[in-house]
C-alpha cells in the first residue's frame, strides 16, 4: 500500500464513506501503527459491497516505515447480518417499550377513560398511523358500526358531529371488507381504500388522505366481537412481528374497552381489582420471554461483533421465535381472563343483580 490516499482503486469507494475513509488512513499514517477500516467498494458490475482493510507497516532497523502491507476481505454477509439484528433489536425493544407503556397505563391510570385513550394514542404511535376506528358487533342484529374512533389525539364518540348524516352500521356477512376479518379471525390489510369498492365511510376517509388500513380482530372470552381499523395516510406493508404486535395491543384495547364499558355500569371497583390482576398476570407472562429476548440479542450482537454472521443470525431467529412465543401467550392471557361473576353465568344482568344485592 502506499502512503497516500492517491490509489487508483479509491475511485472504486462509495462517496459517503471516502472521507471517512480518507480521515482513517492518515491517522493511521500518522501514528504508524496498525490497523483496519471498513468501507464499500464497487465491483465490476456496479453493485457496492462491504470490505474490511486491514494494514500494517514495515519498518526498518531504526523504525522508520518502509512500507505498508494490506489486505481486504469481503464482510458484506456480515454487514448485511448486522443491519438484520439492529432491525430485529429496534422491532423487539419497540414491543418491548409499547407494550411496557400499556400495562403500566393498565396497572396505574384510574379512569378508564382516558385508559382507552391512551392505549389507542400508544397503537397508533407505535405504528406511525394517522387514526384508529374502533368496531363493535351489534347485540340484537348481524351488524358491524363505529363505537368511536381515535382522531386528533382524542376518542371522538360516534355521536359526535363529524359523524352526522352517516350510516355507521354495516351488514358484517354482506359488505366487504369486513367478511374477511370476522370470517377467519385474523388481521388483514386493505392496501388502497382508494381501489377498493366504495361506501360511505370509505368515503369520508378519502378527504383525510387515507391509503392503507390494517384491521384487527378484537376478541372477548375469546369471541370475536369487533375490530379496530389503523388508517395510514401512505401504502404499508407489514412484517409478520409488527402484525402481531399490533394484534397484541389490538387485545389490550379491547380489555380496556370492556373495562370502561364496566365501569359506567357502575363497577369502578371491581374493576379496578380485575384490571390490576389482568397486568400483573400479562406482565409476569411477557417478564420471562422478553428477558430471553433480550439475552438472544446480546448473544447475537457479541457473535456479530466476533465476526460469527452465522451464529448472529440463529440468535436473531430465536429472538423471533420467542417474541411471537411471547405475543401468542399474552393473547392467550387476554382472551381467557374475565371477571369471575361474569363468568358464573347470567352476563352483565346477573353480575349486576348479585352485586347491587349485596348493597
């Protein structure tokens, strides 16, 4: 190697990492001392790929370099393992952090009201979406319709103004899209409303710029009784963890939502013991397998660091493997905790009657 930055091969560098590349090279000139660099470089097809550079000096009888001596390695599956585990890691610690957020709203927020709002406010950030639509099944007939939705940072009721003059029951077997969710049970995406068959609520999305909607199954005792709607104003796609996280704190959602619906029944009590017992139950469940997590990612960012692509990338995928683990079982918790006097039989009326007996 020689001991300026004037080699032939530098043209071949990616222009964002030249100076950084330029700075490196002579300190280590500077210092005469070892060392290495990373950079892409172009190949003869145009593509860019990673190399590590690795240099060293020869020196003479009295030290003074004579030489340099180089060698480069391509470490573009490495790179390419690194940039999957950083994904993965923000992806986890954002699980992590929205649904650590939820349950400490459940545990500590003391008005059911503004605990569905803030759930919906941590769905939507976490998600990057401009509002949410919350449906519920009607009691007396086979329909779907707007309860609420979160807009402008609050729960706007579907009494409210912006909604005059609107339909805002669907017939759920009839009308698409909503036969696909509530026939399997599972979230799916409507990429363009813009493409899609038009009804009037469709329509008044339209005016606030929104393109995709995902919808999520909501579920209680494991009955599929609504779903929310999270509106992006751009075309998403969805990884298989983010849909899954979503659907988490779609189930979160729904309990809230039936906890405040409780609690203008007259219930804060009660509530507030069974809301307190569902958090430490989803929390104690999610504790073990996010501490796993968070073990498989370090295990994984050591290897990386090591140069071990192939064990960084089995960390990363058991990391996967027990976030979903993880997801699934909250679901699990959420669908299959209900209050014990609901329960017992007889619904709300019953529940009611035992407790105002007691009175």
């Amino acid at each position: 190697m020689d001991d300026a930055v004037g080699w032939g091969w530098t043209v071949t560098i990616h222009p964002d990492d030249m100076a950084g590349l330029q700075t490196q090279w002579q300190e280590a000139l500077a210092q005469g001392a070892p060392g290495e660099l990373e950079a892409r470089v172009r190949r003869f097809d145009g593509e860019y790929r990673w190399f590590l550079f690795r240099y060293a000096p020869l020196r003479d009888n009295t030290g003074r370099v004579l030489k340099w001596y180089g060698s480069n390695t391509d470490i573009e599956a490495r790179k390419r393992a690194e940039d999957a585990l950083l994904a993965s890691e923000q992806l986890i610690r954002g699980q992590v952090n929205a649904l650590k957020s939820s349950l400490d709203a459940l545990a500590n927020e003391p008005e059911p009201g503004l605990l569905v709002t803030h759930t919906l406010s941590t769905l939507t950030t976490q998600f990057g979406a401009h509002s949410a639509s919350v449906w519920r099944r009607g009691l007396a007939d086979d329909t779907i319709g707007i309860q609420f939705v979160f807009e402008d940072g609050r729960v706007v009721p579907n009494t409210a103004p912006r909604f005059a003059g609107l339909d805002l029951t669907l017939p759920m077997e009839d009308v698409w899209p909503w036969p696909e969710v509530f026939r399997s049970g599972k979230p799916s995406v409507i990429e363009d409303i813009r493409t899609v068959p038009p009804f009037a609520l469709r329509d008044r999305l339209l005016p606030l710029g929104i393109i995709t909607v995902l919808l999520l199954p909501l579920f209680v005792a494991g009955q599929l009784e609504g779903a929310i709607g999270l509106r992006f104003q751009r075309k998403r796609n969805f990884q298989t963890e983010q849909i899954e996280l979503a659907q988490a704190l779609a189930n979160q959602a729904m309990l809230v939502i039936r906890l405040a619906e409780l609690s203008a029944q007259g219930r804060e009590a009660a509530v507030a013991g069974e809301r307190n017992r569902i958090a430490r139950d989803i929390h104690d469940t999610l504790a073990q397998g996010f501490t796993g997590i968070i073990i498989q990612l370090e295990a994984a960012e050591d290897a990386s660091r090591r140069g071990l692509g192939l064990a960084a990338e089995q960390h990363v995928v058991t990391a996967r493997n027990l976030a979903r683990e993880s997801l699934s079982e909250a679901r699990r918790s959420l669908q299959a905790l209900r209050p014990q006097s609901l329960e017992e039989g007889g619904g709300i009326a019953h529940a009611l009657r035992a407790l105002f007996g007691k009175l």
